[in-house]
C-alpha cells in the first residue's frame, strides 16, 4: 500500500479545525482517510513547532534548491578535479628536481 501524502496546507487546516473545536480528530482522520493517531501526532507537532512541524523534512526539494543542489555537486567534482591536477603538478615538479 503506498504511503499517502497531504499536503501542509490540509494539515494545517485539519489541525486548526481540532484545535478550534470545529472537528474532532476522528472526523478529521476520516475526512483524511488517516489513522487518529496519525491527525494525533500532526497535532502534536504543529503544537511544539507550528507550521514547521507539519513539513515533511524528507519531501521533495523545491526545483531552485535542487538546481543549488546540482550546482554543489559540480564545483565539488571541479574541485576535485583540480585537486589532482595540483598533485600531478607537483609529483612533476619533484620528478624534474630530482632529473637535473
């Protein structure tokens, strides 16, 4: 069964109509199709963190953060790159040091 996602927007919403007194969590839970305990802990965050507790901390990046991502990865291989270049270079220079 795959997992079901709600966006933060309904969590948010659903959270504030329990805590409000507008719906119970088992209505709430139904109207989501979750377990209670599940409208439970989303409760139970937004409570600790606020919103930020509802964000799902392993959802998909938003596309300008994984561009900066992708820029990351290729200065590193750049970097990398040029790290063993130096090395080179250098194993270069001692080899004609030790040749004159």
């Amino acid at each position: 069964m795959a997992k079901k996602h709600t966006s933060v927007e309904i969590k948010i919403e659903a959270v504030q109509q329990i805590l409000e007194g507008k719906k119970s969590v088992i209505e709430v839970a139904d109207d989501l199709g979750l377990h209670r305990d599940t409208v439970n802990r989303g409760v139970n965050l937004y409570k600790e963190n606020g919103e930020d507790g509802l964000k799902n901390p392993n959802s998909h990046q938003s596309p300008q953060s994984k561009n900066n991502s992708q820029k990351v990865r290729a200065l590193e291989k750049k970097l990398k790159e040029k790290e063993l270049e130096n090395e080179i270079l250098k194993k270069f220079q001692a080899f004609l040091k030790e040749n004159e």
